[in-house]
C-alpha cells in the first residue's frame, strides 16, 4: 500500500472514531442510529460479542455480506454456462468470499456505532453505497498499474515478474464487480478489454519461453538429474519460477536466477511426458500487498493452460550413467577476453577486463580441484586452496539447503586491486523442510596465492553490466567494480547468515529503516532532504542485526534476488545511492519490495551502509516511486 494511501486510511480510521461521537453533541446514539438504519443511502452490518474486538469483527462481517447481496449481480461475468442457474449456492460463496477481500482491507474503514460495550458488545458498521463504488474503482486501478508494471517488466525481458504481475492485474480485477467491462486504452482510437489483454499477455509470455534439455545423468540410486536451459526471447530467462511433476507428487516451487537449473525425477519417468509449469500465482511475493494477498487466498486461480511448458532437447540429449559423466571446468569461449591494459568500452561504459589463458592458469588450477570436490559431494583435501575466513564461507555454502553443482562451468576470471574474481558456478540449492529450489551463479573471489578468500552468490548478468557499463563519466572504474561486488556480498551475507559482515559494513550510526518511507532520524549524518515523507520503522544497528539473526535463527533458508538497479552519485563526494528491486525468500515469508542503500565509498576498501530503506511498494509522492540519493541531506 503507497504512502499516500496510508494517511489517508488513518485519517479515515480517525473519523470513523470521530464523527459518531461528534453526531451525539445534536442528537442521542439511538437516534443517530435510527436514522442510518433507515437511510437507504447507507449499507449497515451488526454484530455482538463478548468482547468489543469480537463484535467490531461481527459487524464489519455482517457489513461484507450485505454488500455482498447489494453487489452480487454485478459479479455475473463469474458464473459460465454449466453454473448459471444451477448452483447459485456457490457462486453466493464465491461473491461473498471476494467481497471479504474489501472488508480485510478498505472496509476496515467504514464508520462505527457501539452500541453497547462489554461484556455484551453491540457494534454497528456503515458506509455510504456512493463510497463502495469508490472502493471497487480504486481496486480498478491498482489492477490497471500492476498490468502497466507488468509490461515494463515484459520489456525489459524479466519473464518471472511480467507474469506474476500480470497475473495479479487479472486477479484483482476479477475481484471487481463488472471487472470483465473495464478497457485499456491504446493510443487514440484503439480500446481492449483489459481482462481479455491481461490474458493475452500471459500467453504471450509463456509462449515465448524455451525450455531446454541440457544434460541427463542416470544416477546410482534409481534417479535422473536433468539440467535445464530456459530462456526468454532468445535471452536467460531471469527470476523465473516453475514447478513439475516427479512422478509421484508435484514438486515445490523453483526459481531460475539466470536461466539455468537442475532437477532429479524417478529413471522410469519419461522426460517426454515431463508436466513442467510456468508458476505466475507467486503468493510469497504478493506478500508486499495485503490487499493483493487477500484477493489471491479468497478468490479461485484463473487457469493457464499454456503455462505447461514443451521441453526441447529431449531426443538429442543421450542419457548417460554418472561414471560416463566429465567434469572439469573450463574458460568460457564466448567471454570477451580483453587485455588488462585496454581501455576498450561496452555501451560507453569500461567493458570488464578479463584474464587470457596464461594469466588464468594458477586461477584454473584451483577452481578445478573444487569442482571436482562439488561434483563429487567430499571436501577432504581442499582446506589449503582457502584463506581462513573464506573456508568458513564455503563450510556454510555447502550446507545452504542440497547444494549441488548444476554442470560443469565454463568460466571467467577478472582482476580487480590485486584479487581475481570467477565466474561463475551455476549452482542449485534445495531445502528439506519447504521443497523450494533456487538456482544461483557462485562467483569465488581468489588471493594473489590462487587462494579462495570469498564465496558470493553472483547478480543476475544484465545487472552486472547495468553497473559496468554505465557511460556516465561520474563513476569509476573502481567505483563500479567495488559496488558490483558489494551488492552480491550483501546479498550473500542474509543467505549465509553472515550477521559479523553487516556488523563491519554498517556504519554505527546507519539509519536503518523497515517499510515505506521516513520523516525524520536523528541518527548519523545522513537524514531526509524534505520533511514530505511518512514515518514508518526506523532501527538503530543494533536492533536491526539482533532481530536479523532472531530471523536467520529461525529460519531454514533466507534468499534474495535484486534487480531493476539504478546507481547515482553525489556532487563532490565518493557516496552512491543504490535503487534496487528486492525479492525476498525464507522459509517462513517472502515478499517483494524496494530497497534503498546510501553506500559511502570515500575509504574504497571499506564499503560503508550509512542508509538502509526498505519500501512495500512504490510511493507516488516521490518522482519515480522510490526513495534516492536526492532524498537525504549529506
């Protein structure tokens, strides 16, 4: 929900309180509910209870269900030829259940009348007719912005989040009563129903992604490990999610972060008949939008039949036992090896400079022997190819859920001050207890003694070149390197719960805070430009590391995945504001939400959070919905 939204349903929530009480100076509460009782311009729910909490509940329940009848027959469009007429019962259930979705929500809002207070509460709950249309023309609209995101999302080549929000535009306008009349516009003489749109959009998204057999292993224990390629429009797919079916019961939910994944069925299924299905409910991610959540847990899914996914690949790959199966890890031939001296550029940015065989050799040496021990599940023998701290990162990397080695990696290696970074690893890890899979590139970083000194989980490649290639002539080569290798460390540093690594780059005084925007910190020298935002959590760093390792503590996994990162600098100093697109994963939660970081890179070596924001949503009264570097007074 925006900021704009929250003021105006507490000061809404402050009249329903109010204006009752201001009616009793004129007229007693008896008559004041007389009169509403029998204005028809209201509609009236009543409820009893022990307790007042208990009656307020009744009656905003009582409310629900008389809309629910005053509304129903605009919800036609949800009954089909074999119900109409038949079974008028559930489609009464069905009205009655979308209708509650208002009632978690804006209903919550409408005025109150207690009639009598405990231990026998009496509560009544009314909202004008003229404001419920209201209520259904604003969930209209958030239903046409989650289609017009959904399509920025579709162009920029993010399938997983152009389904997901294109799916949740239908959702939440299918919970509308005449949802199936509203249009889209489309220049000046060009009208869809935007139902009928939202689904053609879907179907083209599905339509447009391939899934690929790369490899099967026939393994010891009666299984087959596939590798699957998908891409998007002749590119990696990014964030998608899928499931399938193993042959006994369907699979938990899988999240591709750059196109690439494994997965192990019984040898007896035949990968021809494999169900394989593009996921686009994505209920954890709609977690940033409690309205959104609630008419995805009241109303039916809308079936996709074309969210089944064709495999290709099946008849040129040969399945192979294990024994058959070569390792080795090899330097990617298609990486634009480009010489350590050269000033060549991609998109007017500094293309990044990697390593030619020669220089690659000791690098190669030790990334070899540690696939080999992936591959092979044992880790005797490799202790002396890590520095100290980077041993513990690979003790809690293989003990992040099932990991495992998707295929044999082809490569890069870049220098940066003195160390050499690999990519990358592609890698799945699953975990027992919530049948979820995410497939990441392990990036390694490596001393000047071929040594592994960290383990990161590696941005998605178009974010990378996002940060690399950026022509502005503001930002250094150094500067960029430096925050593409401290995004994938912080990010890394929730999944491994490395809480020491937030210790060291928070700065004391950081101004930590947890949901839409902030008014005022009193915190550091960093603090709000313009007294226009809401106040909602702000921490100190001590809170904040203590209730996130109360969560990591408590949960099987945390996963991240950014995206959609736009960098900019301040005038005259070596502090950069990171907008980014956050989604997160545990196994108890996830959501998807907007996360700010105001990065102080004076002390090149030592990366420093001065802010950290996190936003549900995008804010309407900020300029493109996010908070940014223009924002704080430095």
């Amino acid at each position: 929900m925006n900021t704009i939204w929250k003021v105006k349903l507490a000061l809404i929530f402050l009249l329903s309180i109010s204006l009752p009480l201001l009616g009793q100076t004129d007229k007693s509460q008896k008559a004041l509910l007389k009169e509403i009782l029998a204005n028809k311009d209201y509609i009236v729910g009543r409820g009893h209870g022990s307790t007042l909490r208990q009656a307020q509940e009744n009656a905003l329940a009582d409310l629900a269900g008389q809309i629910s009848t005053t509304v129903s027959s605009q919800f036609d469009y949800l009954m089909n030829q074999k119900t109409e007429g038949k079974d008028i019962t559930a489609f009464t259930q069905q009205v009655n259940s979308i209708v509650k979705t208002y009632s978690h929500t804006t209903l919550r809002n409408a005025l109150e009348i207690i009639v009598k207070d405990e231990p026998e509460a009496d509560v009544v709950r009314y909202i004008k007719a003229v404001d419920v249309d209201k209520v259904f023309e604003d969930r209209k609209n958030k239903a046409l912005t989650y289609a017009k995101n959904a399509e920025t999302f579709d162009a920029g080549g993010k399938v997983g989040d152009a389904l997901s929000y294109y799916y949740w535009a239908l959702t939440l306008l299918r919970s509308c009563p005449d949802g199936d009349k509203m249009k889209i516009s489309f220049g000046l003489n060009n009208e869809q129903q935007l139902q009928s749109y939202l689904y053609k959009k879907m179907k083209e998204c599905c339509s447009n992604i391939k899934v690929q057999v790369v490899s099967n292993t026939l393994e010891d224990d009666d299984t087959q490990t596939i590798v699957l390629k998908v891409d998007y429009k002749g590119q990696p797919a990014v964030n998608f999610n899928y499931t399938y079916y193993n042959g006994e019961r369907r699979s938990g939910l899988s999240t591709l972060q750059n196109g690439e994944d494994v997965i192990s069925i019984p040898a007896k299924v035949n990968l021809s008949k494999l169900d394989l299905r593009a996921e686009y409910c994505c209920e954890e991610e709609a977690n940033m939008d409690s309205e959104l959540r609630d008419v995805l847990n009241n109303t039916q899914q809308a079936p996709l039949e074309i969210a089944k996914m064709k495999l290709f690949g099946i008849k040129e790959v040969k399945a192979m036992k294990a024994t058959e199966v070569e390792g080795g890890v090899t330097i990617a031939a298609s990486a634009p090896l480009v010489p350590n001296n050269s000033n060549e550029t991609v998109g007017g940015g500094t293309a990044v400079k990697y390593l030619d065989a020669t220089e690659a050799a000791p690098y190669l040496a030790t990334m070899t022997q540690i696939e080999k021990a992936l591959r092979a599940r044992s880790y005797i023998g490799i202790r002396n190819l890590f520095t100290d701290e980077g041993y513990k990162m690979f003790e809690k990397l293989i003990s992040y859920g099932n990991a495992r080695l998707v295929r044999s990696p082809d490569v890069r290696f870049s220098r940066f001050r003195g160390e050499v970074t690999c990519r990358s690893f592609p890698m799945s890890f699953s975990f027992k207890t919530n049948r979820r899979t995410f497939s990441e590139n392990v990036v390694f970083r490596l001393n000047s003694e071929a040594k592994i000194s960290e383990v990161a989980f590696g941005l998605e490649e178009r974010a990378t070149n996002d940060i690399m290639n950026n022509n502005t002539k503001r930002y250094s080569e150094e500067a960029r390197q430096v925050l593409v290798n401290f995004l994938e460390s912080y990010k890394t540093a929730y999944a491994l719960g490395r809480i020491d690594y937030f210790e060291k780059v928070f700065s004391n005084d950081a101004l930590i805070i947890t949901g839409t925007v902030v008014i005022q910190t009193g915190l550091g020298d960093a603090k709000p430009k313009e007294q226009r935002h809401v106040k909602y959590t702000r921490q100190t760093k001590a809170q904040y590391l203590r209730n996130l390792q109360r969560t990591i503590m408590s949960n099987e996994f945390i996963n991240i995945h950014f995206a959609d990162n736009i960098i900019n600098k301040s005038t005259g100093k070596e502090i950069y504001g990171i907008q980014i697109k956050q989604d997160y994963f545990s196994s108890s939660y996830g959501d998807t939400g907007y996360l700010f970081l105001l990065i102080d890179l004076e002390k090149v070596d030592e990366p420093t959070v001065k802010v950290r924001a996190w936003q549900p949503d995008l804010d309407p009264t900020i300029l493109d919905g996010r908070l940014n570097i223009a924002d704080f007074i430095l």
